[in-house]
C-alpha cells in the first residue's frame, strides 16, 4: 500500500516509480524496519504520510552526486535458513496456546487464518473486549506486497491497533513493588492484549518485526529471522550490533554493519521539505515568545509550499520525526 501510494506521487513529478533496490534500502530505515508505527499511521493520513516521507528519502537519493545505493541486503550463511526454522520452532508450544485462546484448535489441529483475514479477526473480537485497563498496540498484518515483478519476494504490510489489556499491571504490587502478574491473573487479561504481548516478546526475541510474529502465532506465516541486526541507537548515540550465531564470521559482520551504515548514513542527509526540515522549522519557531503552531504552520506552507495539507498531520508529523531524532 505504501509502495504504490509512493509510486503514484512520483509519477505526479514525471518521476520513474520506485525500483527494487530503492524499496530495499526503504525498508531498511529504523523508521521502517523497526515498525514503531503510532495508531495513526494505520488511517489513511498516517499511510499518506508515510508514502510522502518515503518520496522524499527516493527523491534525496536520487539527488546525490553519488548513488551509493545497495541494490539488496547482504545474503544470509547458507546454514541459516535450516537454523532460523529452528529458532521459530521453540515456539511452535506458545503458537499452539495462542491458536487455543482464539479458538483456532481443533481436535488437537490448528486452523490458521489467511493474512486478509486477520484485520476483520482481530476487529470482531476487539468490538467484544472492554477498552480499559493498559493499552497496548497490536501490529496486525493486512497483505503481502510483492517486491518483485517474479513475485519471489514479499513485504508484510500492517497496521497498528490499540487493544486493551482490561486490568492494570500498576496495581499488581508486592509492599511497595511491582510484581510480575500470577497465571491466574494473567488468564484474566483480555485476549488482544495478550497476542499484543506475546507477539511483542517473540519479536525481541528473535529480531522479526512484531506484525511478523503475530502473522507466525496466527497464520503459520515464517517471519525473517535476521542472523546479524544491526542499528543505530539514541541510547548509546552509536550503532548496536546483535550476531545471533557464533558461527557467524567477522567478515558477515562487517558487510551487514557496512551495509546498514550506508542506510543510515542516507538518513543524516537534509530532505527536500520532508520530516528533517519540520523538525528545524517547528525548533527555530519555538524559540520565538508569540510561537504558535498555526502560525508555524502557514510560514513553513509559504515557504516550501503546502507539503503537508492539514495542520494535524503537520503536528503528527513534527512529533514522529522528533521521537526518531532525540529516541524520546
């Protein structure tokens, strides 16, 4: 969805739509990759948004004097493909709990759904839970995107969903500490949250983005399992490197942090009137004592043109950029 939105709006600048290689390099940005998506960006706004920050990133590169652009990620160990079915296999037992709290067991076999059924699954069984207690988000997957024209390769869309886990874990406390919930009360937790949380967990676990495993626990889908993660950290302000083999060589190391360094190093780049120059916009402008957003709204609209069509989607946009520049 976001690829094709992308694709219209360059066409729209008498530009070539977006190749192979670039979504590649797309998908690899920490924005991407790392699904840290608000509810919003499950609208129609968010994914308008998300395709215009994605022209800007294709038309900034294309805009370099240098196209350093790596046409695809560096290819796995051979022996990891049989390691990675490994890994997912620890958790057939938690899938096969998930599958018995939907319903989804019977006689003892699982009824896993398509990936299009998931949103309407997922939204019937939400209109029947109450909305109190944590909120959570769920990342639901949606559809496969071809990023192929031979179709031998695929991109999990979602989209993010705020469930309700119907209790606090605040008020578990022991004295004056939190504790970790019983088994009873834990079954006494609404069930989205649940798949929120497990799902959450396998992620870490395994590198996979969120919408990945919940695809896994709810459709057999087999998420990609990273042998080398590699990130840039606002934390420790460097890059984090995760090997998830021993078995995995220095010189694996080197060309998946090589590779994802370019990535990154594309992101240090200003854009044309996208997120970056938001950020700067919105900073300057509060230094100001009369600063207002409408205000800052129109002179940014006056200066760049109206990029942004709503004033909300402007403030949204401000706020996403800021949390990915300063991790707060």
């Amino acid at each position: 969805m976001v690829r094709d939105r992308a694709d219209a709006a360059l066409r729209e600048r008498d530009q070539q739509r977006i190749s192979d290689g670039e979504w590649q390099v797309v998908l690899g940005l920490t924005w991407m990759a790392d699904s840290e998506f608000s509810p919003l960006e499950g609208t129609e706004e968010g994914l308008a948004e998300t395709a215009a920050d994605v022209v800007d990133r294709v038309l900034e590169w294309r805009s370099l004097p240098r196209r350093e652009i790596p046409a695809v990620r560096p290819a796995a160990p051979p022996w990891w493909s049989a390691e990675s079915e490994a890994r997912l296999c620890r958790y057939e037992k938690v899938r096969e709990n998930v599958l018995g709290t939907f319903g989804l067991m019977d006689g003892g076999q699982p009824h896993f759904l398509k990936i299009t059924e998931v949103a309407s699954f997922v939204s019937a069984i939400a209109a029947g839970e109450q909305e109190r207690g944590d909120g959570l988000v769920l990342h639901v997957p949606t559809e496969l995107t071809p990023l192929d024209d031979e179709g031998r390769d695929y991109f999990l869309e979602a989209e993010a969903a705020l469930v309700w886990r119907g209790s606090s874990r605040t008020e578990l406390r022991d004295g004056r500490f939190l504790r970790e919930p019983t088994v009873a009360e834990r079954a006494c937790e609404q069930r989205l949250a649940r798949l929120a949380e497990v799902s959450q967990a396998i992620a870490d676990r395994i590198g996979c983005r969120p919408a990945e495993a919940v695809a896994y626990l709810l459709c057999d889908y087999h998420p990609r399992v990273p042998w080398v993660q590699t990130s840039y950290s606002h934390e420790h302000d460097g890059y984090v490197i995760v090997v998830r083999d021993g078995r995995v060589t220095p010189d694996d190391v080197a060309q998946a942090y090589r590779y994802r360094r370019d990535v990154l190093g594309l992101r240090t780049r200003a854009p044309q009137a996208g997120p970056l120059a938001v950020v700067r916009h919105i900073d300057a402008a509060k230094k100001r004592a009369d600063f207002s957003w409408p205000a800052a709204y129109a002179s940014f609209c006056e200066k760049y043109g109206k990029r942004y069509t709503t004033l909300k989607s402007f403030q949204n946009t401000y706020s996403r950029k800021k949390k990915e520049l300063t991790g707060k």
